[in-house]
C-alpha cells in the first residue's frame, strides 16, 4: 500500500492540475481528482502491468470525468442553459465585476474636477444645473467638462488611454 502512495504523491499535483483545466471548477477538480484516486487505490491489483504511472493516472482522470459527466447528464444533475424553460435565476457576474472594477479605475484617472461632475450627474442623478449649484461654476463649464470627461471615460474603457487630442497626449487631457 505505502509503495501504491508514493507512486501516486509523485503525481497528485500534476493530475489536479489537469483536472482544474477539464473541469473549469475548483471544487469539481478536488472531487474529480479524489474520485481518480481512489479508483487508482482500488485497483492496487493492475499496478505491476502499468508502465507509465503518469500517463496512467492522467488516462484514468479522463475517464473519471467522462465517466461522472454523464451520470450528472443521466441523473439530471446538470443541465444545459439551452434546456432551461426561460431565463436563468441570475446571470454570470464575472464581466459586470471586471467593468465595474475597470470603470473603478477609469474615473481615478479623472482630473478630480471632471470625476466629481460625472459622478454628480451619472451617480446622484443631478441637473446639470444642480451639479452648477454644487460645484460653484456655470452650467456651460459643467456641459463640458461632462463631455470631455466621458469621453475620456470611453477612451480609458477601451485602451486605457484617456487623451482626446488628436495630436500626442497633451497635459490638458
């Protein structure tokens, strides 16, 4: 048995690693590679026939997979959005978090008096003639400095570059 383990400790880290890649789930790579384990434990018997340990153990993983993908698709674990009467309870999240995370970064790279103007109007919700009373200046600076800061906006957004002079970026950007 404790020769069976040292075979396999020498390569947990490379199947979990596979198995992360296969699965796309950290949790369903640990059970995924729990599962392979323990299949390779139970079958000490097939040990002296195999060659490669590693091209074993990856094998084996590949079929563990297959294997527990089709019984969660035979038991109904899993089903495809395709397959789903109407919308999905709520939708995937990762690429609002990025741009939120990258708008985040956008409105730093602001001049402080063009963030507060965007954030005035976009956030609060105000007037441009509320944003005039708060900031102190007229309500034609106030138009402009909106303009100019969503355009940097869109610029930063984009490639990250917040200059909207048609020449080299200038300072007045």
């Amino acid at each position: 048995m404790e020769a069976v383990w040292i075979l396999l400790s020498d390569h947990v880290g490379g199947i979990r690693r596979y198995a992360r890649r296969i699965s796309r789930d950290q949790a369903d790579a640990d059970d995924l590679v729990q599962e392979c384990l323990t299949r390779a434990i139970s079958r000490q018997h097939v040990w002296s026939e195999v060659r490669d340990v590693r091209a074993y153990l990856f094998t084996m993983l590949q079929h563990t997979h297959i294997d527990l993908a089709f019984r969660n698709r035979r038991d109904g674990a899993l089903s495809s959005l395709e397959e789903m009467d109407g919308d999905p309870p709520c939708g995937p999240t990762q690429q609002q978090a990025l741009l939120l995370r990258d708008l985040g970064r956008s409105l730093e790279a602001l001049s402080s008096e063009r963030r507060r103007v965007v954030l005035l109007v976009g956030l609060e919700g105000m007037s441009y003639q509320e944003v005039a009373d708060v900031v102190g200046i007229p309500i034609g600076t106030v138009m402009s400095r909106l303009a100019r800061a969503r355009e940097a906006l869109r610029r930063l957004m984009l490639d990250g570059d917040p200059c909207i002079c048609p020449t080299e970026r200038c300072m007045a950007c």
